[in-house]
C-alpha cells in the first residue's frame, strides 16, 4: 500500500458533525484514505482523554451531484470498520517508517 493515499497535514484540522438528533461533536482529522476505490477518513474525538485508548471513527466520503460537495457516512458494518481499522494501522505504520527513514 502506499504513501500516495495520505493526506498529510501539518495542522490538525477540526470537523464538527451533527447527528440526527441535533448534537454537535468535534473531531480531529487523522487521516484520509482509499479502500476498495473508496475514499475514507479516519477521525478521533477531540475531547479523547487518554491518547493510548483514543476510539477511531471512519466516514466514507461521498461526493454529493446536486452540489459538488462532499457527504460523510458513518460507517456501521463491523466487519468493513474492522478492515479499515486494519488498513489505516498499516497506512499509520508505513508513515512512521517513513518519517524514520527520513531522519
């Protein structure tokens, strides 16, 4: 898999979601990525105390055609959630292999 999927960003960037039910939660952007010619972003709650049991969330990105805008899908099937956790674990490893090579 490579790099080439990764956005890298040098600022954390903060994604505001409202659910259904009106509630607002803010988000950090970890990471945004292709499976299965998808494309996916990986978030953490910005309220996550403790960063060693930090809850992943993924979103499918879906561009919208009556807007050109893009639309997030929470993802609810737990196999799919368990392959992307699979995938992203492995994105996340290659960065940092990287970003040691580079040093």
């Amino acid at each position: 898999m490579s790099n080439e999927n990764i956005h890298d960003i040098d600022e954390m960037v903060r994604i505001t979601m409202i659910d259904e039910n009106g509630n607002e939660a803010v988000f950090e952007h970890v990471l945004t990525f292709m499976y299965e010619n998808e494309r996916y972003m990986a978030l953490a709650p910005e309220d996550a105390e403790d960063a060693e049991e930090v809850e992943i969330i993924f979103m499918r990105i879906e561009p919208r055609k009556l807007d050109g805008e893009d639309a997030y899908v929470y993802i609810d099937n737990e196999v799919l959630q368990e392959e992307l956790f699979d995938v992203f674990m492995e994105l996340l490893s290659e960065d940092d292999l990287d970003d040691m090579d580079g040093e």
